[in-house]
C-alpha cells in the first residue's frame, strides 16, 4: 500500500514539475509569491488591483474533508462559517472510502485544495515533494487556537520534524474503565469495590446473591468478550496498560516490549482465570460478538463491564436498557496488589491531521479559518448548527440542548450543515464531549486523570509492517489459551512468547527500542 503511493505520488511529482517547468518557460518568471504582489490576472481573466488590508475582499480557501453526510452544497452553517472568519469556504466534502483515490488524482492534477487530510507517512512524503506549507511561522500569528490544543505535541509528529506541516488531530480518545451497577451494590448493600479482592466479591454476589432481587439464578457479575480490554481495569490493578483492542507496549529496563511481558502479566491472569472458572463472568467470554455482549448489561444479566463510559451511562442511557427505571451506575477505581490503577492513557494520534498547500494564495486566511474551527465557539457551530436558529442550549454548563423546529429532523440538520463537519479542526473540548450528561463528562475526565502512560513510537516500524499481523495474532490466541488451559499457566506462556519472539518478535523489540531512543533524543 505504501509503496503503491510512493510510486503515484512520484509519478505525481514527476508531472508537476513538468508542468510548473512549461509554466516557467511560457511565462518567464517564477511563481513565487512576494510580499507586495503586482496587481495579477484572476482565472476569470480580468485584472485586479492590489488591495490595501482594511477593505481586503475575503480569499476563497477550498477545504477537503470526509464524513458520512450529504449536506447541502451551499448551506446555511458553512454560509455561516464563512461570514463569521471572513473567509469564503469552498468545502469538498467526500466519503472516507473514496479519500486515498481522490487525493491522488488531485495529486497527479495539481488541482490539491488548499486544506486537505493526510496520514503522517503521507505528510512526509508530501513534504519532501515540495507540495505542503511549512506553517509555523503563520501559525504564531493566526492559529492560537491550534497552538493552545496541541501544543507541543505538533512537534510529535514525524513530519514537523523542521517545520509544522501537518497539524494534528486535537481529539483525545476515550480511556476504558469499570462501569458498575450501583443499584444492584444497594440491593445487596454492598459498596463500590476499592481492590481486586472487594473487586471479586462483587462479581461473586452479582452472579450468586440475585442482586436484580427476582428470586432467580439468572445474573452475573462482567459483560466481556475476547478482548483484552474487557479486562482493562485488572491489567492496570497490575500496572500494564491496556486500552480497547490493544495491549501497549511497555519500557522494561530501558528496552520496549509488549505489555505481555511485564511482569506481573501472568498475574492479572491468574486472577481472570479465577473469574472464569468460579463462574463470575460471561460464559460465553470466547466467542461472544460485541452487540450481544452489550445485551448481556442492556437486558439485566450483566452488573458491570469495561468499556469507555460514554457508551453505559451516555449513548445507550436510558433507551438500551430493558429495565424501567434503567439501571444506576459508577466508576470504581481498583487498587492493585502493588498500588497501580487505571487503564492505557489518552494521546493524541501523532499519524493523522491536515496539511496546507504549498501552492495556497492565502495562507494566512487559511490557517485563520481551521483555527476559528477549533474553538469551542466554532466546533458549535459545526457540530449543533447556528445557535437560536438550528438549536438553543437549555444548560450550556450541564451541556443540554434541542434542537428547534425542522431541525429537530436529523436529515434536514445534516442537510444544512449540522454535524457534518464537526470533526474538521475539533478542539480537544469538543461540543460532542460537551453534551455528554455530567456523570459521563466526569467519568470521561476520571479515566483520563487515571490514564497508565507507556512509550509511543511515532515512526511506522518495519518490523511491524512484516511481521505485525503474525504477531498479533500469536499474542490474542495466547490470551485465550492462558485463560481456558488445563496446562501450566507459565508453561503455555513461555511457549507462546518464544513463538511471538521467533515470528519477529526480537527483531521487532530491536528496532523499537532503537527508534524509541532515536525519538527520545538520546
Ligand atoms: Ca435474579
């Protein structure tokens, strides 16, 4: 794949400077930009005279973004957005699928727009070819915004190595943490457990004691699947950081390895071996597919599950829920056996965000532009529509809102623009995290305080690349195996890990560690 878009993107080059030499010969100067341009001839034909800076007309910057929406080309919110940066916004606006094929036509067209998306090898490659803005010193100038979101972490980024060029995207994911039912701990007058022993009690007198109070065996204590992350919550008791889908990796005397190798993993295992075999969790944790695993909470059978809280307390609250009233819930903190807690920490991605043309006639109103769309003020307006028109918050600080009139119909809001663009520039406090019910904002904020930071590599790494898949999958079977077998635990362990070790493992922890220093400065 990556090779693939070198080639066109070489071939792309190739073209263009084949074009911008024909241009050179034809017109016998450069195109540089000056700081007082000669009055020059627009694309319609006509001349204009160079205006002075209090009656500039406002620049046109064209802006390529995916979504999922098909709002009206000329809608009100970008009218809006338009008129409230001074900036007229010619918004291309394509499904994610179609983005890879669009950008290299524009590419090999020389018809880039102005604003556009890419990956962070792309914005290497694209930076080396000469065809995207070096932005920091403008950036200074009109971006505060972007500069207060991201901050240092610009210089993260593989491609801002010598410059800004690609600027990140300011999102911070959601961290995993233990949501529990908080009626089911009254009915059984329990409290919220504080340690991996209480942590068991619970899971026991949720499968054991009828904390639903139905006079039948029919409950349990973990909504879980296959997935480490299910388990997230233990794997912090026990300092390894976990997220969704992922284990990460860890420092371990100096050098980076896979968080399976910390040592206490085969601990944390242990204890879910425990739960399982007593009986305390989904039984059918191996194969479960997630929709069903969430019903398992949805329909009462469940009383906990590890997932980021803005699914159990926000988006399927109250209407996933069978019981009437819906069930209560809270966020315990476990303790651990040497005083770790929490679940894998929230970065930004250091490999996605936007670049700017280098052909741009207007920088400056371009970067003005994505930063407005990165204040919580602009974000509204991108996410909600035009306040009093499209929308009015009930309680801004509780973060309530309605819609008003035909808006209240999602396709006639998407249609003017609502939504659709929401993610283009986000700031880190995005509307969407802003709306949220306050348990879940404080439960948001709660798992991010408690986030485990482990070491982000930001180069791809080879060895990744060639050997990543056989890898993992190694290291997810050997998850399932270290839960279900008859076997020695540690037995089974070492011989998976000298598996993952032969299958590129070595080499992988090799050049990891190697690039971690290198990007660390040492
Ligand atoms: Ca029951």
């Amino acid at each position: 794949m990556k090779k693939r878009i070198s080639k066109i993107l070489s071939i792309a080059v190739a073209a263009i400077m084949i074009l911008s030499l024909a241009a050179c010969s034809k017109a016998g100067t450069n195109q540089q930009p000056t700081a007082n341009p000669e009055p020059t001839k627009s694309s319609s034909g006509s001349t204009k005279p160079t205006e002075g800076p209090t009656q500039k007309e406002p620049s046109t910057i064209s802006v390529l973004m995916t979504g999922d929406n098909t709002p009206a080309p000329d809608n009100i919110v970008l009218k809006e957005l338009s008129k409230r940066t001074n900036v007229n916004v010619d918004m291309i606006y394509i499904s994610k699928n179609d983005l890879a094929t669009k950008i290299s036509v524009m590419t090999a067209s020389d018809t880039l727009p102005d604003v556009f998306p890419l990956s962070g090898s792309e914005a290497i490659e694209y930076r080396d070819a000469g065809l995207i803005a070096n932005v920091e010193d403008l950036l200074k100038e009109y971006g505060p915004n972007i500069l207060a979101n991201l901050g240092d972490s610009l210089k993260k980024a593989a491609a801002n190595k010598d410059g800004i060029y690609l600027i990140l995207d300011a999102k911070l994911p959601y961290c995993m943490q233990l949501n529990m039912r908080t009626d089911w701990l009254k009915n059984l007058g329990m409290e919220l457990p504080t340690d991996l022993d209480s942590l068991y009690e619970v899971y026991y007198a949720f499968t054991y004691n009828d904390p639903d109070k139905d006079g039948k065996d029919d409950t349990f204590g973990l909504a879980v699947g296959a997935d480490p992350g299910g388990f997230a919550t233990v794997f912090g008791a026990y300092g390894i950081p976990v997220a969704r889908n992922s284990v990460k990796n860890i420092l371990l005397d100096d050098k980076i390895t896979i968080g399976q190798k910390h040592p206490h993993y085969l601990e944390a295992i242990e204890y879910i071996r425990k739960l399982i075999k007593d009986g305390l969790v989904e039984p059918d944790w191996g194969t479960i597919p997630n929709m069903d695993m969430f019903s398992k909470l949805w329909n009462g059978i469940a009383g906990a599950i590890e997932w980021e809280c803005v699914g159990p307390t926000n988006n399927w609250m109250p209407s996933r829920y069978v019981e009437d009233p819906a069930p209560t819930f809270d966020f315990p903190v476990i303790v651990g056996p040497y005083g770790d807690k929490g679940t894998a920490a929230a970065y930004f991605s250091y490999s996605t965000g936007y670049v700017f043309n280098a052909k741009c006639k207007d920088l400056a109103s371009a970067i003005r532009l994505c930063d407005y769309c990165m204040t919580e003020e602009g974000n509204e307006l991108l996410y909600l529509g035009i306040e009093n028109v499209m929308y009015k918050w009930i309680n801004k600080e509780e973060g309530t809102f309605e819609y008003l009139g035909e808006y209240k119909d999602t396709a006639v809001h998407r249609a003017a623009g609502g939504y659709c663009y929401a993610t283009f520039f986000a700031p880190t406090n995005r509307t969407e995290e802003r709306i949220l019910n306050k348990q879940t904002r404080e439960g948001v904020a709660k798992a991010r305080a408690l986030g485990i930071d482990y070491p982000v590599i930001i180069q791809p790494l080879q060895t990744r690349i060639d050997y990543g898949s056989d890898m993992d999958s190694i290291l997810q079977e050997m998850y399932v195996n270290l839960l279900v077998t008859e076997e020695d635990v540690k037995t089974v362990y070492d011989r998976y890990i000298a598996e993952w070790e032969k299958a590129g493992g070595l080499e992988w922890e090799k050049e990891a560690t190697e690039q971690y220093w290198r990007e660390q400065g040492r």
